[in-house]
C-alpha cells in the first residue's frame, strides 16, 4: 500500500509521472546524504525536510512531495 494516498499527491505535482521521477530523484539524494553522512561531507544533498518514522528512502521522499516541500520545472 503506498503511503501517503495518490490523490494527496496529484495536488502538489501534474501526474502520476512526475509523481514518480520527483519521488525517485529526491530519494537517491536522501540515499546519498545518509551515505555521506558519516564522512562529513553531505553538502551536496540536502537532508529529509519533513520528520518522519519511516526508514525508507522512497516514502520519505512521497511524504515531501505530499507536503509540498518539493518543487520542480521541466526541461
């Protein structure tokens, strides 16, 4: 079950598509902040922005997108 819901999501992005690839990169620059993390250089990515119980990279990143945190533009 996907966690938040997709409707909460449709309100801060245009699709499910980008929905999908906003969630995705967010989630491997939270994978490599935590990866960094210990070595003292998490300059590059920024930490999760939103506090949260779960442990995994790719819910964390939804729980932005449903709050808003997260904007974007296409090229």
């Amino acid at each position: 079950m996907i966690s938040p819901r997709i409707d909460r999501l449709l309100g801060n992005v245009d699709s499910n598509y980008a929905a999908v690839l906003v969630a995705a990169k967010r989630s491997r620059q939270i994978n490599n902040y935590y990866r960094n993390l210990g070595e003292g250089t998490f300059d590059e990515f920024p930490p999760p922005m939103i506090e949260t119980g779960s442990k995994n990279y790719l819910t964390i990143a939804l729980e932005e997108v449903a709050a808003g945190k997260i904007s974007y533009h296409y090229r």
